[in-house]
C-alpha cells in the first residue's frame, strides 16, 4: 500500500468513527428524553390530589397506597402516569404513601398489607372497591372506565353487604362429626 492509500484508509475509518460517536449520542439523548416525559412515581405523588379534596369533589377516585421503595409501584407508574393523563377530567388520583404516618388511619380503615393498594371510590367519595399488586394497564383502563361510566368495575374486589350470621350451630356430640376433630362434647346437665 502506498503512503496515500494509508491516509484514505485512515481518513475513512476516522469518518466512520465520528459517525458512529453522534448516533450513539443522538440515541443516548433521545432515550433519556423519553424516561423524562413521564413523571417518575414520586412527582406523580406530588401533583397528586389532596384525599380530602379528591372525596368532594363530585368526581369519582382512584388512591393508591405506594411506597418509593415498592419495585412494583415504580413499575407501574409509568402506566398510571399515562392513565392519569388520559382521565384528568373525569376522575381524581390520591397517591397515599404508606411510610408516612399521617395516613395511619387510611392504612387501617382499609387494611393495608401489601402495596400497591388500589382504592375506588365513586362520586360521593365512598369506596366501592379494591384490588391489590400489579395491575396491568388494560385491566386498570378497564375499571377506570367503568368507575367514570358509574358501572360495575370488572377487574376488583367489590365492597358491599354480606348476610349477617343468624345465630350459632349447637356443637355436634357425635365425634363422627369431622367439625369436632375427634373430641367428645360432654352433654350440660342441668
């Protein structure tokens, strides 16, 4: 190879070297503008709405009880960020973090145990439903729609009424009975 066709070669793998530095910048750039159009699950707890506000106001509510450090709540956020988006108008978001014991009552009235905790409440703030863990974004969507459309929500636990117990069944004597794990009840005299 000649001293000039050196220098080609090396111009050229330099050209491709610089090319291959900006589309890897111009990649890295876009990637990052993209994590920050959606809100990371602590600013959605920040623009959140009050709770006192949310159960007033005429609209139907969706709360969730998350906590930052819950991989699965950082999971999701990115689903209800777009969720929120899509029913701002019609429906209010509260976001309860559960480390913060100002929502000690809320933790216990609805038996907080396991985050995420979604709480539905319709128009005049009571709540209607739940549903606890991940929750794919269809079946959220889903149950959002029925809470704006005042229908029953597909995808929850329902709250409601339950038939009260009438009285309690007088234990069996015979110790066949597999209720009474072999123990004989002694008959009361009187």
């Amino acid at each position: 190879m000649t001293q000039q066709s050196v220098s080609i070669v090396q111009r050229l793998r330099n050209s491709l070297i610089a090319i291959a530095a900006v589309v890897l910048s111009l990649a890295i750039f876009w990637g990052v503008q993209a994590q920050a159009t959606t809100p990371s699950l602590e600013d959605q707890a920040e623009q959140a709405m009050p709770l006192e506000a949310a159960l007033s106001n005429g609209k139907p509510t969706l709360a969730e009880f998350y906590a930052n450090w819950c991989t699965t709540c950082q999971a999701m956020a990115k689903d209800l960020g777009q969720l929120k988006q899509n029913y701002a108008q019609s429906l209010n978001f509260v976001m309860l973090n559960v480390d913060n014991s100002k929502w000690l009552p809320e933790i216990l009235r609805f038996r907080v145990d396991g985050i995420p905790h979604f709480v539905y409440f319709d128009r005049s703030g009571q709540p209607i439903a739940e549903a606890i863990g991940q929750q794919p974004r269809a079946i959220l969507d889903a149950n959002l729609a029925a809470l704006v459309g005042d229908r029953p929500l597909p995808y929850t636990y329902q709250a409601g009424r339950v038939s009260q117990l009438e009285g309690l069944a007088e234990p069996s004597s015979s110790p066949d009975d597999p209720r009474s794990h072999g123990a004989q009840v002694q008959p009361q005299v009187n």
